[in-house]
C-alpha cells in the first residue's frame, strides 16, 4: 500500500478496538515469566553448550600472545575461538569496531575469544585460565582535549535525528551580535549505557550452512544481513529468531558480540552454543550513548522573540563511527530568523558511540532546555511563555514546510494548567519545606516521527482466527497488543480472535524497533496487510470491496453478511503487503511534541535532589493504546530522571575504559526515586503520518526531562549547573550556609 | 569462580580449626558479597567453610545491660529487634539504610562488618589493585575516585569501607568477640577491627588466620537522640557517599562516626568534645589531614554539612 496523500476516513477510525487502554496481550507470560527470551530457549535445540566471552584488558594496542593451554584442559571445556582460529570475518554494516578483535585491539572489553563448555561455571571458570600478552598503546580518550583539534562532520542517527555539518539560515553571527539579550552558554553530557533489563544473549545453531540465532534484537532485518555480512555467509542462510526482548533502548539494535560469538563458538563446538554478555562487558562491549560537549547561543529581542540561536555540539567516537546529533532538534524547535548548527567528531579509542533512546534529542534537549530557561529569565519571561511566544507551526528554514500537527503550545499551556505552574515562585531559592528547597522547571518536548516501509502477511483460517506475521519486535513497548488491536479493528473480529507471530526472519520485514517509529510504521503495515486481505475475501465472495463492512466476525455487504470463517474456506486466506511512503515526510514536518513538568526538592543541607512529581503532556497523533503509551511515557521519564541526576559512565582517562561498569556503580533511578507520575496525551490524530494516523511516544517521553529537572533544580537552589548528571558535588559549595 | 570444597561446621572452634586445616579457607555465611567476588575471581577460596549451622544467630542480653548479637543474626532480623530498636536506634537506622531487603534477609553481622571496598578497581581484574593482588599498584590513585576514600588512605590504597552497620557500631562502641583455632575466645573494640591501608591494603581486619567472629556485643545502652543520615546519589541502594551515626544527649554532648570516607568507620573522640562549637569545627577536627582527591574533594564539605543535618535532626526529634 503506497501511503502519498493524507490518510481519509478508514477502518481504523472506528477505534472499537484501537485506541482503547488493552491490556497486554503478552502481559500473563511477562508476569508469570513464561515468555521465553531468548537464553533461557532451552527447548530449541537439543545439546546446548555455553559460551564465555573475554573481554579486552586493554583499551587499544595489540595482542602479543595468547595462551590457551590451560583454559583447554580445564574440565568441560569444548572448544576455543579466538582471531586466530575464527576464520576471516567481516564487519557488520551497523558495527564501528569489529566484534572478534586480535591481534589489534580498538577498545576496551572488546571481544578477543569465546570458550565453550559444557556448563557455563566451566567456560567462565576457562576463561580465567586464558592467558593473554598485550601490547598497549596511545590511545585518545579525553573528549576536551581530542575536541580541540576535531573536525566538522555531520550525520544522521540513523533514528530520525540528523544534521549536517554546518548548517546555516540568515546571519547568525550579525544577528547575534546585534541582540540586545544574549546568552551564550556550553552544556555537557556524559557517556550513558542503555543498561537494559536483559543483557545481549543469543543461542547459534548450525545446520549444515544454515544458521538460526534465537537472540535479543530489536532490528531483525538489519540483524540478519550483519550476521551475514560478519560470517561472510549468504543472508538466505541466516535465520535470527528474538520474539521477547527484555529491553534495548537502542543497545539492540545492532548485532552484537553475543550473536557471533555464539556462532563461531557452536561452529568449533559442533553444538549449539548459547551466550549472554555479562552485566560488566555490557559498558564497554557493547554500544554507550556518546558525552557531548555543546554550546548554544541564543539572541533575542527584549520582548523575548528569538532573533538568533545557534547549538553546536563535539563528541567522541572510534575511528569510522559518527558524532551524537544533539543539535538536530534546534533546526525545528523554536522559531528565530538567524540561525546556525554545527557538530564536531574527535577520534576516540573509547567504546563503540551509538544510538540510545532518541539519540541526538536526548543530550541536545538536555542542553537547549536549559539554555531556555536562562534565556527566559534573563527577559524576565515566565519559561512557559518564553516557549509559546517563540512557537514556529513551519520548518523555520523552509517556511513553506508546516509541520503536520503541532501542538507543543497546547501541550504548555495545558501542563501549567494542570500542573499547578502558576504556583511557581520565579525567583529561585525561596520556596522550603522542611529540610527541602524546592523548586519547579518545566521544558518542552521535541522527537521527529520517522516513516519506514513495514511488512507483514495476515491470515484467516478456517476458524476464523485471524494471524499476523511480521519480524517487528516487541521491545517491552507493547507492540504485541498494538498490532493485534490493529488487525482485530480492521478485520472486523474481537482481540482474542488475532494471534499476532514476531521477530522471526522468516516473517515479511518490518520497520523494526528504534527511533519511537515502531508503533505507527507497523502497525501501518499490517493494515496494509489486512486491506489487502479484505479485498480477497471480497473477491473471494463476489462482494464489491467498495461497500463491504467486516465487523462482528462477519462479512457484510448489502444484505449478505457471511461469517469470517466461512469466508476463509477450509485451505483459509491470507495477503501479505507493506506500508510504503511518498514524501510526505519531505512535504511536511513530522514531529511529536510534550511539555515536560517536574517538581524537585533539594536537600539544604547535603545537596541531595530528590524530584517529588512529574508530570508530561504529549501531542503524539493518535495513541494506539492509552495504557501501553502511558507506560512507554512513564518509562521515558524515568530514564530522564536517571540522566539528570546519576547516569555516567566514568572514563578513566589513563586506561581508557568505562570504569563503573556494573549496576552497583553505574547508577540507574530506583522505586524509591520515581515519585508521582502523570501523562496526559493531547487527542490528536495527524492524517499525513499514516493511516494510522499515529506517531511515536517512546523516545519523545525522553526528550526534554532532563532540562525540566535541571530547571526545576535551579529554581530550588539559585545555582545553575551545566553539567550533566546533576549530582549534589556540582552545587553543594554554592548552596546557602546551614551551620 | 575456581573449584573449592565445602564443609558444614558445627560447633565455632571446629569452624575455626578447619580453617587453618585448609589454606585458602573461607567462612561463608549469607556469601551475599563473597559469592560475587568468587564469580568475579576477585576472592579465589579454595575452601568454603559454611557457618550456618553454628546456631549463633540469637540476641541475648549482657550481664553489663548490653546486647549480644550473635555473628549469624540477619540485619533483617537485628534491624528490626524491638530492643535494638529502642535502645540503639542508630543501628537500626543504618541497616535498613544499607542495600536492599533481599540481602539484609542473607547477610549476617559478621559477614556485613567484613564485607570489601566497592573501589571499582579492586571490582576489574585487568586493573593493578594491591588489595587484589599485593604489590600490583593502585589504579584508582589518579583515576575514578568519586567513592573513594579522603582519609586515612595511603599511596597503596584509597579504598574505603563501604557499609553502614559498622559506622552505627563504631559510634556505639561495639565490641567484636571471636573464637580462634584453638578455641581461645577474644574481644576486639570495633575501633582496632577494621585497619587503615598502609603498605597491606589486603589486611582489612584485626582478625588472624582461622579466627571466627561469633558475636558482636554493645555496651549499654547510651541514651540520646540517634541518627543515621546517609548522602548519596539515589534514594535507596546505593553505597554512601559520606554517612554519619550521631548519638546525641540532651545536654549538647555526644558521639558521631563518618562512613564513606576511610577504610574504615571513621571517629575521631577529640572531634566529639568539640561538638558544642558546631559541626564546622567537628568536622574540621574529623578531617584535619584529609587528602581528597579532585574527584572526591567535596566529600571535606559535605562531611561538615551532613553532620550539620544530623545535629539538626538530632534537635528536632530529642
């Protein structure tokens, strides 16, 4: 199905089914940990031998030697692999670094071998045995000081966030310097790990040439043709299988260590093998979210309108890998005739850099928002106000480009409302309760909705049950319920007549997981699937397709209704079809909208910021599912508390590597931080995004709630930090006097 | 995690004779930070000798008005004593501050007090850590040390203690009771138990080879308004960024140890007899030699400033 006009009056609008708060479909396996994921497959295949994977110890140089003597002689011990015995690989399209390293080592924990035996107490305890000679060399691992010298490079994150290297409207520099009111500002953000729930895990079986991985992946496509490209082996032959995931966030979306050293490891084993990235290679094995340093200018008029702004963003990655596009959301956000963005990439021998949950907005939020909030007290503007008065419903680049729905106004004004804003004291530091200072911050919410080709097939049987089959992933967000709400809406049949298959190669190729595009692109696509299929049941009947109603399990037209089943036959029906886009997405901005409210209290003696409530108004086009939505939100929200305040990977700058690199030293938020939590979702339907007429929620709950902490905390202590996370050490010197 | 082989003992001194029996023995317990480290091939025992069965896992009062905790009492189960609670409520307070409920329902009072730094360092086996591994060098010197230690350090370690019951028994003036290999049963004040680096890092206690902790016993009770204030980055499980166990008498005077800053529970008694001039010249007296690191230089100030809350909530709640 070609989608190139904006989408009219169709089935989906009925919303008998879709946009109700379903429960998981999914939600009894989760809860009763009966879903499998993917290394606890034990039923899959018969022999399963385990598999350890080292660890670099060094962050860049080469291996003089290895001795494997005695690993292979310990008890159970199957088989080895290392560089040496590997056989040539390839490099996956996705992948920076190679996943096998040796001789040469280009980062710390990258993978150097695999042990495999029996148990897998017997191949980590092998493992310690392995003895390995290396020779260190220079690395670069100071972001400040690697940035000095770094050139201009542009990107696409490859998840909706991009930007060239220079980019430039009107004068900027003219315009700035001719501001009345300027602030002009740099923001740092650290290195974050994704530090999913589950860690990579994959179990490889060969047969013959044919290798199947049941594996955690939220891009199944790019999956399989990595893996390929790795192994240098034809796609046809790889199946990967991953229909639970325990989480991404964008760690998922590439192929990773886990997969391949999984194969190569049941090659020389000759049994399948199943492997599962420890908690402390997670760091530095797999991708991080890159630090960034930024600087934002912004000039305005003294009645707040923004005449000039321009962010520009460094970081860091290995050689051959892209910066962070934390400067992509300033092209769009705010209104401002003047304009500059621009991103700087160092050389780094640090971990592989990629994309986290909503790369380049999450960092760039975390910056533009607070420099909002400066901007707006230096004009003596209420922030929310400074927001709306400086509103753009165009591309401010290309005027003639309107955004499809824009509603970030309505998302403030109704937030504030709801909030309870106006409560708000503008002058920071005065409010306290108890031992708290308290303050409150708001900030907007800002992710582009990316439209992907999507696939999938649906199926009638004889029973009338209805199946959908795509490789989509449900990475928690709920896309399970999505799509059944989605085929059980269009085909006329009640929730618990749809069956819906994922993440399995061998399905029609999806738009995938990432970039908050999953929701609206597969769901599209299996509406696509479904019209194509209610037009074959129309034929099949001799109906005209024109005027047919499918509703209650029944095909209708005039006054001819015939049960589904029957429609389907014995042998059953079936179409396959994929959501396909124009340019609308060129016609038009797409982009989803929040504003982001957070009330904070900081300790007046220690410095300690606990947030108290939260609160994120979305304007997301329609929501598929209020309660899956709301959940994806809340969950946004709270990695936007773990970014403010805690989340860092500490670089040692000596050795090279991400030091605190296991959860009792790289801090994520806890029960006892998150507090109380409200989403309201705006009732929006955005016809030019699909026939869905939805976007994504689950990057945009994100963007921004880093900026609204930071702000709340500046309102509660008068002191300003820039620097990310916002632990008590960067404020406390500054904080008043308790003695 | 290397082979070893277990035993079950039965009676103290036994657990103790075997340990000397076997080189490379240890004492297991709730094992809930020796099993980590033995995945970790951070601890590489080559025997385990499982305490449980020891039966040491009552509180009985002292002849002295005290309390004896014996070595196997959960912090579950000592946090929530109604004696404890009554009369040492800073104990109270800083188990229940520690870790999560899980493991204070595994971990015991023995194994707490000789649970290891949380030094990222001694945690990554590819790093020089002269705890670790003896003469090896100290990678966390010139690295990543937010957490680590602002006193008492050395140029072989800048570790700290990471727990908190402890840090409420130093200020209590616990008592350490321990039964060596040949049965011979003796007291430690909490003050000599745990040691500060110097050249041996790996010796953390006072404790000599094969020697079993069998109980920690408290004195009377002290009276006073007890606090325990914990600073840290997140609301619940995480280790301390600085601690204070305050106990406080009505008349102003009173007793503060500091936890996150040392090796060990830290408390200085001179500091103590000063605390009428205020927290700034308390924790001026606690620190005098400190040599922070950059990365952890703030802990000096936030010293004085959780004392200062400690001495507030002490006068708000007496």
């Amino acid at each position: 199905m070609k989608f190139d006009t904006p989408a009219g009056t169709n089935p989906i609008d009925q919303l008998k089914v879709v946009g109700k708060p379903t429960d998981r479909i999914d939600g009894p396996l989760k809860t009763t940990g009966t879903a499998p994921y993917a290394y606890e497959r034990h039923d899959v295949a018969s022999g399963q031998a385990y598999g350890y994977v080292i660890g670099a110890g060094i962050a860049k140089g080469r291996i003089r030697a290895i001795d494997l003597a005695e690993a292979k002689a310990a008890p159970g011990v199957l088989a080895i692999v290392t560089a040496d015995n590997a056989g040539k690989l390839g490099k996956g399209r996705m992948n920076t670094a190679k996943l096998l390293g040796g001789p040469d080592i280009d980062h710390y924990h990258q993978a150097i071998a695999v042990v495999v035996a029996e148990t897998f107490e017997q191949a980590r305890a092998a493992a310690a045995l392995v003895r390995v000679d290396y020779a260190r060399a220079k690395g670069r691992f100071d972001l400040d000081a690697a940035l000095k010298a770094a050139p201009l490079k542009g990107d696409s994150s490859g998840e909706g966030s991009s930007a060239p290297p220079i980019d430039r409207v009107g004068d900027f520099d003219a315009a700035f310097a001719a501001a009345p009111v300027k602030l002009d500002a740099r923001y740092t953000t650290p290195d974050q790990s994704h530090m999913m729930m589950e860690p990579h895990a994959s179990i490889a079986a060969w047969n013959g040439d044919e290798l199947t991985l049941w594996t955690s992946n939220q891009m199944i496509a790019w999956g399989r043709g990595d893996v390929a490209r790795t192994l240098g082996i034809p796609k046809e032959k790889v199946r990967l299988i991953s229909p639970y995931i325990g989480g991404g966030f964008g760690g998922k979306l590439f192929v990773r260590a886990d997969a391949i050293m999984a194969a190569l490891g049941a090659k020389a084993a000759g049994r399948p093998v199943k492997v599962a990235l420890t908690r402390p290679l997670m760091a530095n094995n797999t991708t991080h979210r890159p630090a960034t340093t930024q600087r934002i200018r912004l000039g305005c008029s003294r009645d707040g309108r923004i005449t000039a702004i321009a962010h520009e963003s460094g970081s860091g990655d290995l050689p051959g890998g892209g910066p962070e596009t934390a400067v992509s959301q300033t092209k769009l956000l705010y209104a401002g005739a003047n304009r500059l963005t621009a991103m700087r990439l160092a050389v780094l021998d640090l971990p592989e850099g990629n994309a986290m949950r909503a790369p380049g907005e999450a960092p760039g939020m975390m910056a533009l928002e607070i420099a909002m909030d400066e901007m707006a007290e230096k004009l003596g503007i209420d922030p929310v106000e400074f927001r709306i008065l400086n509103d753009t419903q165009v591309d401010p680049a290309k005027p003639e480009r309107r955004f499809s729905q824009r509603q970030l106004v309505e998302c403030l004004r109704l937030g504030a409302t709801r909030f309870g804003w106006d409560a708000r004291n503008p002058k920071p530091a005065q409010v306290r309760d108890g031992r708290w200072l308290v303050g409150m911050g708001v900030a907007a919410g800002f992710r582009n909705n990316l439209l992907m080709k999507s696939a999938a097939r649906v199926g009638i049987d004889a029973k009338g049950m209805v199946t959908v089959a795509t490789d989509m992933t449900d990475i928690g967000t709920g896309t399970y319920t999505i799509i059944a709400q989605t085929a059980a809406e269009t085909m006329g049949v009640p929730l618990d007549r749809v069956i819906v298959l994922l993440g399995d190669s061998s399905f029609p190729e999806s738009a995938g997981s990432g970039g908050q595009w999953g929701a609206n692109n597969s769901t599209a696509g299996v509406y696509a699937a479904c019209m194509k299929l209610r037009d074959s049941v129309a034929q099949r009947l001799g109906f005209n397709s024109a005027d047919v109603t499918f509703a209650g399990g029944k095909v209708m037209s005039g006054n001819r209704s015939v049960p589904l089943a029957e429609a389907a036959g014995p042998a059953g029906l079936s179409a396959e079809d994929a959501i396909e886009y124009g340019d609308l997405d060129k016609r038009y901005q797409q982009s989803t909208f929040a504003g982001h409210f957070v009330e904070v209290g900081v300790d007046a003696w220690t410095g300690e910021v606990r947030v108290r409530r939260m609160l994120a108004v979305c304007a997301a086009g329609r929501i598929l599912n209020p309660k899956a939505a709301r959940s994806q939100v809340i969950g946004a929200m709270t990695m936007g508390v773990g970014a403010a305040l805690m989340e860092e990977l500490a670089v040692d700058k000596r050795f090279g590597f991400f030091v605190n690199h296991d959860l009792a030293s790289y801090e994520v938020p806890v029960h006892a931080d998150i507090p109380h939590q409200d989403v309201i979702f705006l009732d929006e339907v955005d016809p030019i995004s699909s026939p869905m007429k939805a976007k994504g929620v689950g990057e945009l709950g994100l963007c921004g709630v880093g900026g609204a902490i930071a702000n709340s905390i500046y309102n509660a202590t008068g002191v300003r930090v820039r620097d990310y996370p916002i632990t008590l050490d960067k404020h406390l010197q500054f904080l008043p006097s308790v003695a | 995690m290397r082979p070893f082989t277990y035993e079950r003992a039965t009676k103290p001194a036994d657990a103790a004779a075997a340990a000397v029996r076997n080189p490379g023995a240890k004492f297991i317990a709730g094992g809930t930070n020796l099993l980590d480290l033995m995945k970790l091939e951070i601890e590489v025992p080559r025997h385990l000798i499982d305490v449980n069965g020891l039966g040491l896992d009552t509180i009985q009062p002292t002849a002295e008005g005290g309390l004896r905790i014996g070595a196997l009492v959960t912090n579950t189960d000592l946090a929530a004593d109604q004696r404890v609670r009554r009369d040492y409520g800073v104990l109270s307070r800083a188990i229940v501050a520690g870790a999560s409920g899980q493991l204070r329902n595994k971990a015991t009072t023995a194994g707490n007090l000789l649970q290891r730094t949380r030094c990222p360092y001694f945690y990554d086996t590819n790093q020089a850590c002269n705890k670790r591994r003896p003469g090896s060098g100290c990678a966390a010197i010139g690295g990543y040390s937010r957490q680590l230690a602002v006193i008492g350090s050395s140029s072989a370690c800048i570790a700290t203690y990471p727990g908190d019951m402890a840090v409420a028994m130093r200020a209590l003036d616990a008592a350490v009771e321990t039964v060596a290999p040949n049965g011979a049963v003796r007291t430690i004040p909490i003050a000599d138990f745990h040691r500060l680096p110097g050249d041996t890092p790996h010796i953390e206690t006072a404790l000599a080879p094969g020697e079993l902790i069998i109980a920690v016993t408290l004195p009377r009770p002290l009276g006073g308004t007890h606090v325990y204030r914990k600073v840290r980055d997140r609301a619940s499980y995480a280790f301390a960024l600085v601690s204070v166990a305050a106990v406080i008498q009505r008349d102003g005077s009173g007793r503060v140890a500091v936890g996150g800053i040392a090796h060990k529970p830290w408390r200085v008694e001179a500091a103590e007899r000063r605390l009428a001039e205020g927290s700034k010249v308390v924790a001026a007296t606690l620190l005098a030699g400190a040599k922070p690191t950059q990365d952890n230089a703030f802990k000096v100030p936030l010293v004085e400033r959780t004392l200062a809350a400690a001495l507030h909530d002490a006068r708000n709640m007496a």
